[in-house]
C-alpha cells in the first residue's frame, strides 16, 4: 500500500472492530500521515472515539 502523501510504500494499515463499526488506521512510516476511516469513509479522530465510547457505555 502507498501513501497518498509521499508515495512511499511504508504505508500500513490496522484493522480494529470498535462496537459495530469497522475502523481502519493508516499511517505511513516516512512522512507519518495518519488516516482513520470506517465503512470507507474517512472519520477523524474524535468520532473512532466517539465508537469506542459507545462500547463502555
Ligand atoms: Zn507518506
């Protein structure tokens, strides 16, 4: 996987299930861009916190 960003291939990616959701972070190792996405849709970091919330609730 590539980044976006720089285009380089150090581009990870972490699957986690947060409650219902399928959430995906991405990060890449050179120019540390970060990404998380759910359902394909790119979410920022206070709604993957909002999923894992909901599961202590
Ligand atoms: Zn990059």
């Amino acid at each position: 996987m590539r980044c976006p960003n720089c285009k380089s291939d150090t581009f990870v990616e972490i699957n986690m299930t947060l409650g219902e959701k399928e959430v995906a972070f991405r990060r890449c190792g050179r120019c540390e861009t970060q990404k998380w996405e759910s359902e394909d849709k790119d979410v920022d970091l206070s709604s993957v916190l909002k999923f894992a919330k909901n599961l202590a609730v």
